[in-house]
C-alpha cells in the first residue's frame, strides 16, 4: 500500500530525513517511535503532501501511484489521512459544515452525489456519541477553544467519516488523559481492518497497549534504527531511546 | 490649482469662508486633513477591470415599502450647517452636500411595513431620517443602482427609546460619497450594517452621537475586486452608560484598496461608556492594499473602551488543513473567506433580508 524508498528531506537547506525505507501493506499496523527531532513529524507531513519540505531523495509509492505527483487534497481523496499533532483552528467555519464539506469532496471524487441531510446527521450522530463528542460541539467553530483532548477526538472523528485506505496519527495521544486516551483508541481500533492500514507515531509505548502494532520501528537521525514487533515497543520503554540506539 | 483645506477653516469656524475655498478650487490634490488620509480624492479611479453589472433584486424579500418622493417633506439643512455636534472632526462631504442641494425628511414611523427601501438612484436630495418608536423596522439602503455619482448627506434621529435595524448596500459603479449622521437619544438602539463590494470609488462617513444607556451596532462587511472603498467612523459618546460596538472587515484582491479609520470619542461626562473597535483586513494577494486606523479619545476616566486592527493574508495553514481533508484550494479559500467576514452579517435582524445577504457574499467569493 504505501512504499517509502531511501527517503531525502530537507527543509531550508537543513537535512531532516535522511534515507528512510519503510513498507506498509493492506491491513498492517505500524509504530513509528522515535525521540524528539528524529523527523517523525516531518515524516507524516511530507507524506501529507505540505509545502515547504524538499524531497531531495528517494520514493513514496502509494497504491502504486507516485504518491509525490499528488497535490495534497489528492491524496486525501485518494484515502490517505493524516490525524495532526496540532489540529488547526478554523474560526468561523462550523464543525459539522466542515464535515459536510469533507465527505461530499470525497463523494465528489468517487463520482457520488452529495450526502442528503438526514444521512450525514445520522453518520455524523452515530461516530460522535462513540467518541464522547456531543451535538453542542459540532455546532461550535471547527477546533476553536477546543481542549486538547476534544480536537483530538474531533481528529478520529474525521478519519472515522472519511474512512481512509492509509491513516498516519501523529501523536495523537499527546494531550490525552487516560480516559481520552481510551476513547480515542477505541474510535481507531474500530476502523482497523484487512482493507486499511495505519501508521502510529508516537513517543510512548502506552498508546500502543490501546492500539496492538504488528510492527513497530525505531527513528532516530532521520532514519530507521530499528525494527521489530511489539515487544520492542516495550525493550524501548524499558531502556530508553539512547541505549536502543546504540545497540542498532 | 489647488488649495489645502485646513482643519480651521472648518464649517464651525466661517462657513462661507470654508465653501468658497472648497468649492472654488479643486482642493483633493493636497487635500490634507487627518480624516482623509487614505481617501485618495484627487485620483480619478479608472480600471482595465471588468465591472461588476450588479442590480440589487430585492424580489425575493416580500412586503418592502419603497420610499417615494411623495412620502417626503421638505426641510432646510442649510440653516443649521454652522451646528457641529462633533469634536475635533469634520467632514466635508457633510458641508459640500448641504450647500449643493435641497434635503428631505422623512419619518419611518408613517411606514407600516416592517422593511423600507430608500434607493438612492430614486433622489437627488440629502436625506433626514426619523425614528420615534420602538417598534421593529429595518431600513435598507440601497446605493446600488445610481447612474451618476452621488455626494449626500444622510441624516438619522432616533428619538429616546427607538430602535432600528440598518442595512447599507454600497456596491456602485458610480463614484458614491455619503456622509451618515447618526443622532440617538436616551436608550435608543441602532444595528447598522454596511455591506460593500467592488465600487469604483466609494467614501462612506459614520458620524454618531450617543446620549445616555444607548447601543450602536456599526459593522462593515467589504469584499473588492477593484476601486478604493474607504470608510470613515467617528463614534461620540456624549452622556453615561452606552455602548457601541464596530466591526469592520476587509477582503481584497486584484488591486483593489480598502481603508478603515475610526475614532471612538468619549466625553469627560461619558462615565460607564463601553466602547469596541475591531478592523481586520484580509489581502490576497500582492497589488491590493488596507489601510487601517483605530484612534480612541476618551476624557472620563470610568470607561471601557477597547480596539483592535489586523491586516493579514489568508492563513495558509489553514487552507493545508481543508486540503487534508480532501477539500480543494479553490473551495477552502472560499470557505475561509465567508468565516473572515461571515460574523458582520449578524447584524441583520429581518431572516430574509439576512438570507440575501448571505447569498450576496456568496455570489462575490
């Protein structure tokens, strides 16, 4: 599904990612861990497709498309999702209309027709009351005075309407209380299948108790140290970054 | 030959005086007062830009009285022209328009439609407005449809207790400059809205006076493609306890200019005064321009008063997140551009008239 090959980026001139190879394929989950710096975010931008990064090396195969020909709402269409570290804030613009405005971008790139009312309040209703999100809150303005933990529920939210092929969490449990940490995984878990994968970026092996990795990989200096299943997810916690580092 | 018009030589000091500078010469060249800073007068605004053909239809709003000339009555202006309610302000255009031409009152009250339409296009005369009651009324104001250009005086008095709902349409190939003037007794309550879009060239002045407990809504919503849209407010609060609350925003493109600039002027007597001020301009792109400028006075030493001013370019972060979501560029900056402004159209009351508005904007994103 998606194919990183011997990844080079930079940004204004400074090298962050520095030969990454990674394969994702159907129904996989992968954790990517890594300390700060080590280019995890840069990581999931670069394959979200934000301007300013400069791809200097190497390939992104996606569905066997060049993922880097895609503008960044292609991509999106095209079923890969991005749940951000720092959802932005979008004054004026109400929550359930931008939901509305997503799904039927993404019906109108599948050739369907808009969304009836009745069917997105239902759809909208169904994936809320899971995620603790109330009716109140889709009527405020999109992430605007959101607690930490709500924008993080209002990004599962998104990924659970748009049901996307690949989705890349960008430590989506940074923020989160015990309780929303629950929630959150659960609304992930729900949507795992045979059908998609996930990429789940993270520091901690804690949300990884919530969300099983098949695999989960060590970055560090823009690259990937280290590889293995969820049992190194947990050598990590016990060690630390630094020794597992070396030891790679 | 020009002259400069100095702020002495205002109508309070020698009216006649004054009229003879302004009116024999040409004085926009050099034209160097304060209030007019970004006006641009003196440029004759002509564009390669295709215009925009607009007409208001307002069909789709039922039961409108459309004022007429026969539900006018005199009333001479001239003799109080040497009356100057405001301090340490001027306008021309209040004076140049008083001298220039003959003025109509009319009195909302005689109405019982709830909505009524004064089209400029339909007068050549400056215009006297007033409310004594408080029963619900909006007042549209529609300079939309003038076929040459157009320099009145717009008067408004609310008597004590009296309330009115206001909305400006100020989309204009003509060159359009109007001086409002807004008077409100004890407790009387104004929710003004100015809604403007690609004019050739347009000026538009707020003057108002509040006595004791009143309120003052005044919101301008701009969206230009071209022309200089310049907007003037002076806010006087002469007695305790009111509030006035303005709200102006700005979208530009194309080489278009917008400029806000407002005072808020609080009397040495105007304890408990609550006063806000917001100018935000949005530019998209390299050849537009905004100008904004907040100015506060305030003489009493119990009073709230509060302003703010941005001029920015759209948030590209935030049309990343739209795409990230499947969203185009196209439609997120649409999007974004109806959230920047969408905030101004809750001044109007009337659902239909509300309704209009909205697809008005939509019409120019």
């Amino acid at each position: 599904m998606l194919k990183i090959n011997n990844l080079h980026v930079s940004i204004e001139g400074k090298q962050i990612i520095k030969g990454l190879s990674l394969s994702i394929n159907k129904g996989e989950v992968h954790a990517l861990m890594g300390p700060n710096g080590s280019g995890k975010s840069t990581l999931s931008y670069v394959l979200s497709g934000k301007e300013g990064y400069e791809i200097e090396e190497g390939t992104i195969e996606y569905n066997g498309k060049n993922l880097l020909d895609l503008e960044v709402d292609e991509r999106a269409n095209a079923g890969l999702f991005l749940a951000f570290q720092y959802p932005m804030e979008i004054p004026g613009v109400q929550t359930s209309f931008f939901l509305k405005t997503a799904i039927n971008s993404k019906r109108k790139f599948l050739g369907m027709p808009e969304i009836d009312a009745l069917e997105f309040a239902k759809l909208i209703k169904s994936q809320a009351e899971d995620l603790g999100i109330g009716s109140e809150m889709l009527k405020r303005d999109l992430n605007v005075n959101y607690s930490g933990g709500e924008k993080k529920k209002q990004e599962i939210l998104q990924m659970s309407i748009l049901k996307p092929d690949m989705a890349i969490l960008d430590e989506t449990d940074s923020g989160l209380d015990i309780d929303a940490l629950r929630i959150v995984s659960e609304g992930v878990n729900k949507l795992r299948s045979e059908q998609n994968s996930f990429l789940v970026i993270t520091h901690y092996q804690r949300l990884l108790n919530y969300i099983k990795p098949d695999f989960v990989h060590i970055i560090a200096d823009g690259r990937i140290v280290k590889s293995g299943d969820f049992s190194l997810a947990l050598e990590l916690e016990e060690k630390g970054y630094e020794d597992i580092s070396k030891t790679a | 030959m020009s002259t400069a018009v100095k702020l002495d030589m205002m109508p309070s000091k020698d009216i006649s005086d004054y009229a003879e500078k302004v009116l024999l010469n040409n004085p926009f060249e050099n034209f160097k007062i304060e209030n007019y800073k970004y006006a641009q007068l003196h440029k004759s605004i002509t564009s390669n830009v295709s215009l925009d053909e607009f007409k208001a239809d307002l069909s789709s709003i039922s039961s409108v009285k459309n004022i007429k000339l026969s539900d006018t009555s005199d009333i001479d202006l001239l003799s109080d022209l040497n009356k100057w309610n405001f301090n340490n302000a001027d306008s021309y255009f209040r004076v140049n328009s008083i001298l220039e031409r003959s003025s109509k009152k009319i009195d909302l009250d005689l109405f019982r439609e709830e909505i009524v339409c004064l089209d400029l296009s339909l007068f050549k005369e400056n215009i006297h407005l007033l409310k004594a009651s408080d029963s619900p009324k909006t007042l549209m104001i529609n300079n939309s449809n003038l076929s040459e250009d157009c320099a009145r005086s717009i008067i408004l008095n609310l008597s004590e207790n009296a309330k009115l709902n206001i909305i400006h349409y100020n989309i204009s190939n003509s060159k359009s400059f109007l001086y409002f003037e807004i008077n409100q007794q004890n407790n009387s309550n104004i929710k003004f809205l100015s809604f403007q879009s690609n004019n050739i060239h347009t000026r538009n002045e707020f003057f108002a006076s509040l006595e004791e407990n009143c309120s003052l809504d005044l919101y301008g919503l701009n969206i230009h493609n071209y022309g200089v849209n310049d907007n003037y407010s002076f806010i006087q609060h002469m007695k305790p306890s009111s509030q006035s609350r303005e709200v102006f925003k700005s979208i530009v493109k194309s080489g278009a200019i917008t400029n806000f600039q407002g005072k808020i002027y609080v009397d040495s007597i105007a304890q408990k005064t609550d006063g806000y001020q917001m100018s935000r301009s949005l530019i998209l792109d390299n050849e537009s321009k905004a100008n904004n400028k907040p100015e506060l006075e305030i003489y009493a030493d119990d009073v709230k008063c509060s302003h703010g001013s941005t001029v920015s370019k759209l948030n590209q972060d935030q049309v990343y997140y739209f795409k990230s979501r499947g969203i185009d560029e196209e439609q997120a900056i649409k999007i974004l551009q109806k959230a920047f402004l969408v905030e101004t159209l809750e001044a109007i009351e009337n659902t239909q008239i509300k309704e209009y508005s909205y697809s008005l904007l939509d019409s120019r994103l």
